[in-house]
C-alpha cells in the first residue's frame, strides 16, 4: 500500500492535502492512481470509503490532469472488484458534491457494473445511504440513460458539452474520431491541391487511409455525429 493510501485511511486529511501538495507534477499521477497489491484500490477509491472532504478530491483530480497521458484515469481505472470511485462514493459518502465530481469526471461510471453486477445507484439503495445521494444518482442515471445532457449538467453542476464528450462510449468515440479524420484529410487534401505549386512538397493526407478506418454502416454514424 502506498503512504499516500496509509494517510487517507487514517482519515489524516490535512496530512494527506499537505503531501499531495508536495508532489512534484511530473510524478504525482504515478502516486495518485497507483493500485494497491490486494484489492486494487487507488488513493481516491480510498479516500471516496472514508468519506474524505471534497478539497481533498478536488486537489487529487487537478493534480491527475496535469499528466496529459494519465488524466484519463479515473475513468479507466476500477477495483480488483470493479468498482469505480463513483462506486466507492455512492456506497460509503454523505456529501452529495463529492458524488457529482466523481459524475462530471465520468460519467460513464453511473452504468459501470460491480463484479456483483451492481451500479453505483444500486450500491446506494442496498446500503441505505443518505434520500440525497439515492436521488442525485437516480436522477444522473436516467439522464444519461435518456441522453439528456442538458438535465445530466443541471443535476451535477457540470459542462454539458463536456459531459456529452466524456458520456462517449469508446465505440461511438472511435467512430467519431474516425470521422473527425476523415473530414480533416479531406479538407485538407482539397484545399492543398488548389494552390498547390510546382515548388511545394506534395504533403497531402491519406483520405482513403482516413475513410478506411470506418465501418460498413457509416451514413447512420455519419447523421448521428452531425
């Protein structure tokens, strides 16, 4: 277990802000997501089961996002028992803000399944846990069943754009980043080709590589991206 993990689950909060402080930027994700050998837990999912003050969450996501390569943790990153942080928080904290950041982090977690086959939501009913947070999880949880972005911002007090961005499945993302390439090597290549001169190196982009990365049904896709 990481000294990170020791303080928080001593609920030493002040320590545990103190220390995270003073890592050094270009180490301080290595510390925050490192999983613990038994179990897997991260320095969030432990402190979300100690019911740790939202500073401390707000200071270790920041810290994460200054890694550009590891700012994607939170969402990826589950328990040896599958559990996200949102899990963790759903099932232990009383402090509905705590649960709507780790919503606007990811909320693709509201539908992420325990190895029991449980959702954060259900965690919260079978715990009994405090009307607010059964509530607040409800209500994000058929938001973006219904993918209703606007309401899923209301609720948590997050960016609907950026909700509707991070909601992406990674199906629907690689389809769209495949259609985000080949509008870009196509416009690219046309607008080359119209003032390109004798002199100039032929750097167009690949089109039929960029059209190659999608599937059969790409009309369909190609009207739900626009």
């Amino acid at each position: 277990m990481s000294s990170l993990c020791k303080i928080l689950m001593k609920q030493q909060w002040q320590v545990a802000i103190t220390h995270i402080q003073s890592l050094a930027d270009a180490t301080s994700a290595d510390q925050l997501f490192h999983q613990t050998k038994y179990g897997g837990f991260t320095a969030i999912m432990c402190a979300c089961g100690r019911s740790a003050p939202l500073e401390l969450y707000q200071l270790m996501i920041t810290k994460a996002k200054v890694d550009s390569r590891k700012r994607c943790l939170l969402a990826i990153t589950c328990s040896n028992y599958g559990c996200t942080p949102l899990h963790f928080a759903a099932s232990s904290h009383s402090d509905p803000a705590v649960v709507e950041l780790m919503i606007r982090e990811h909320p693709l977690a509201l539908c992420a399944t325990s190895s029991g086959g449980d959702t954060p939501l259900q965690l919260a009913t079978i715990y009994n846990r405090p009307t607010a947070i059964i509530s607040l999880l409800t209500e994000a949880t058929n938001a973006l069943a219904a993918s209703d972005y606007a309401a899923l911002a209301a609720r948590v007090h997050g960016d609907e754009r950026a909700l509707r961005c991070l909601a992406l499945t990674p199906d629907r993302l690689a389809v769209r980043i495949s259609l985000l390439l080949c509008i870009k090597h196509g416009y690219v290549y046309v607008r080359r080709s119209k003032r390109h001169r004798a002199d100039e190196p032929d750097d167009a982009l690949d089109t039929g590589l960029a059209f190659s990365l999608l599937n059969d049904n790409v009309w369909s896709h190609v009207m739900t991206f626009l």
